[in-house]
C-alpha cells in the first residue's frame, strides 16, 4: 500500500508541477519556474519510490495518463480552456489505454505464478533426480 500511496503522490505533485507552468508563463515567470522545478523532483522522488515494489511500466504508465487527466480537468476548471469531444474520447483512450496495462501486468504475474508451480511439480514428479541425473 505504501508504494501506491507513493505513486499517489508523484501524480499529485506532477499536476502541480505543471499547473505552475502557465504561471511561468505570465507575469510571474520565475515563482513560476521554481515551483515548477521543485515540485516536478519532489514528483521523481516519490515515483522512485513507487517503482521499487510497482512494475515500471505500470508506475509510469499511471502517473503519467492519470496527469495527464487531472492535467486536463485543471486546465478546464481553473484557467477557463474549452473541453471538446476530442478531448472526452482521448480521456477514455488513455482510461482504456491505463486499465488494459494492468490487466496484462496482472495475467503476466498469474502466469509466473502458474509456470511456478509446474516447474515444482514437475521436478517432485522425477523419480531419482540426484541418481539419474
């Protein structure tokens, strides 16, 4: 649980990070910039973190679509930008996209698990492994 709270946090500390971008980008370009920078590491950090128990593929693949949502409903709801139908049916791509990467992260671990067990059994089942051999 402690890996995906970190993970958690890499996702919020990402969307922070690039929300101070269109701060950088106005009038207070270097509060803007600091931010952007300190809060994009404290995010790496927490997504090492996250990677030393998560699959890689999976830890980035959730941080990065799931920023890239929270991204896109910030942008709408605080900075006034236009939500399209294009935008709505990337999102659930990217959903779609998110929940098929740990379906086949998940059937790729029952699968380990499964030729696992049949190296064991295969191995109780020789009848003098040390002599025959």
């Amino acid at each position: 649980m402690y890996y995906w709270f970190m993970l958690f946090l890499a996702i919020i500390t990402e969307v922070a990070s690039t929300s101070f971008m269109k701060m950088a980008s106005g009038s207070n370009a270097v509060v803007g910039y600091t931010l952007m920078a300190i809060l994009i590491s404290i995010s790496y950090f927490f997504l090492s973190q996250a990677v030393r128990n998560i699959p890689l593929a999976i830890a980035y693949t959730m941080w990065e679509g799931l920023g890239l949502l929270l991204i896109s409903l910030m942008s709408w709801y605080f900075f006034d930008e236009t939500f399209s139908a294009n935008k709505l049916i990337a999102m659930a791509s990217l959903m779609t996209g998110m929940m098929l990467m740990n379906l086949g992260e998940k059937l790729s671990e029952k699968q380990k698990t499964v030729n696992k067990e049949q190296l064991i059994n295969e191995k109780e089942l020789q009848p003098c492994p040390n002599i025959c051999n």
